[in-house]
C-alpha cells in the first residue's frame, strides 16, 4: 500500500514451472481493481495457473500483495461455456477469474465465432487504452467511455460487413 492508503495493482500470471504467461496494466490508486482483460493460453492439458497480484512503485521494488493458484483442465470445459472462479488470495482479498475454453473445430461457424470474439475483445480493450490514455479531467468516465465504444462498435460493424 502507498503512502496515501491505497495501492497500483497488477496480476502477473504464470504457469507451475513459473513462466510468465501474461501481465495486465497498472491500476493506480485503487483497491478494488478490475482489469476486464483477456489472456489466452495455449495448452494441450491440464495447467496449474498461479495469479501474483503486485503492487507498482516508482522507487524500490514492487510489492507482492498476494498470491493464488488454480489447476485448470480442459475436460472441465467440454461444454464450451465459460466459467467463473473467486480465488482467495494467500494473504488477504480475492481475485475473480473468468475462463473459457476454445476447441479447434474444422467447421465453418467456429471460425466466424472466433473471429467475432477476438473483434470484441480488441474494442473493449480499445476502448480501455483509449480511455486511460485520454485521462478525465472532469469525472466523465463512463461518459466517454461509451462513446469511445459505440464508435469502435461502428468501426467493427462496417469492418465484419466488409469481410
């Protein structure tokens, strides 16, 4: 925690033999954070997942507020629909871990699915980059925010209509 009683987190996530599978963005003064990214993992079976969440200094080296785990099977998502999972941290709080889970289909439909998903996830995080690039002098978040999104949504509509 910083001086002024709150913390700039970020989730680093691994797998069991500690290799860095990816990093999420700093969230500065906050203590309950929400980051709204998506990661995706390549795996051909089961993976122990371990989510280190960090506290960001300027000067010094970066705290570890706390750490989770969690043994991800794919059996465990034959049906396709994601899944929500609240891991308690080992030292205090909580991190709540949405996944799903992509086979590699050979039709048709599979594909434009995909490619749908990854085009929103590109806008949301877009729109996120965009927004925290921007700043927000006056509390105009969610304000800008949205219209930031609905013209991405624009641009994605008239690009899927182009393919």
């Amino acid at each position: 925690m910083d001086i002024n009683g709150f913390s700039d987190p970020y989730v680093v996530l691994g797998d069991e033999y500690q290799k860095r599978l990816a990093k999420t963005r700093v969230i500065y003064s906050n203590l309950n954070p929400r980051w709204e990214e998506t990661v995706d993992i390549t795996t051909q079976g089961q993976i122990w997942l371990t989510a280190t969440v960090w506290d960001w200094d300027t000067v010094g080296d970066h705290d570890c507020v706390g750490r989770t785990s969690i043994k991800l099977d794919p059996s465990n998502f034959g049906d396709f629909l994601p899944k929500e999972y609240w891991l308690d941290l080992d030292t205090q709080g909580r991190l709540l871990l949405r996944v799903s889970m992509e086979g590699e289909r050979d039709d048709i439909q599979f594909y434009f699915g995909r490619a749908f998903r990854t085009l929103k996830r590109t806008e949301r995080d877009m729109t996120r980059q965009i927004t925290d690039k921007v700043g927000n002098p006056f509390g105009l978040e969610h304000t800008c925010s949205d219209k930031i999104s609905s013209c991405l949504r624009i641009f994605i509509t008239v690009s899927r209509a182009l393919l």
